[in-house]
C-alpha cells in the first residue's frame, strides 16, 4: 500500500523545512517519487492520463472496503513523480467527500512550491490536484 511507503503530512513538512535550500527541497521531491511504485501498464490508459501537465501522468484512484480512497500515479518525469507524491500524502485515505471539501491550496503555500517551480510545473500540479477533486466528485456521485 502506498501510504505505508509515503510520510504523512507533517513529517513531509518536517524534513521539507529542514532541507537547507531549494536544491535540496527539490532532491527531497524527486526522492518521494522514488517511494511510488511503478503503474501497471494495464492502468496506463487514455482514461487516466491527465490532461493539462507537459509531463506524462497517469493518476488512479479506487475506494478500499473502508470507503477510504487509494491513490496510484506515475509520471515519466521525476520531479513531476514527486509532486504527484506530495498530493497523493495529502489526499491519501480521505473518502471522495472529504477529498472534495479539502483545501490543498494552503498546504503547497505552506511549502513554498509555486515560487519554486516552473510555470508549466506549476500547472501540472494543479492538473493533478484537478484531476483527482474531479474523480472524487464521479465517485460520489456513483455511491
């Protein structure tokens, strides 16, 4: 399971603060990325491409018995990999409600990225923070 693999939200923003620089921030993005298994090939359809980031990425959410969702996603590029990390940390075991009404703005303010990464970077992550609101809101609506 991912979260086990992934620091919650507040050790995340432990260890981001103690990096001395943006050069080290960006080691330590690229580096949570490396925690995100591999997607299957078979999860790698057109239906999971995001739509709105210059990298590739593929984002996949499903509900476990405990109506919690699981976030899986891969990029071919690896900050981007890393930055689909820090969101799924943020959203990981939430139930679609609650994903919907969650403010996730004022966690990356907190970390300073959108000073920090390129403008396309920039729209990518709001890609993805768009992408999975909007699977969460099919899900609610299918439950």
């Amino acid at each position: 399971m991912i979260a086990n693999l992934l620091p919650d939200k507040d050790k995340l923003l432990r260890n981001f603060f103690r990096c001395s620089n943006w050069e080290e921030k960006y080691l330590y993005i690229i580096e949570l990325g490396s925690y995100l298994p591999p997607l299957p090939l078979g999860m790698r359809t057109t239906d999971k491409l995001i739509v709105g980031c210059q990298s590739q990425v593929w984002i996949v959410m499903v509900i476990d018995t405990h109506g919690a969702v699981q976030l899986y996603g891969d990029s071919d590029a690896a900050i981007v990999k890393g930055l689909i990390a820090m969101v799924f940390i943020f959203y990981q075991g939430l139930t679609p409600a609650e994903i919907v009404t969650q403010k996730v703005r004022p966690f990356f303010k907190a970390l300073a990225l959108a000073q920090h990464l390129t403008p396309s970077r920039s729209q990518g992550l709001e890609a993805i923070v768009r992408a999975i609101r909007a699977q969460a809101t099919k899900l609610l609506r299918r439950y």
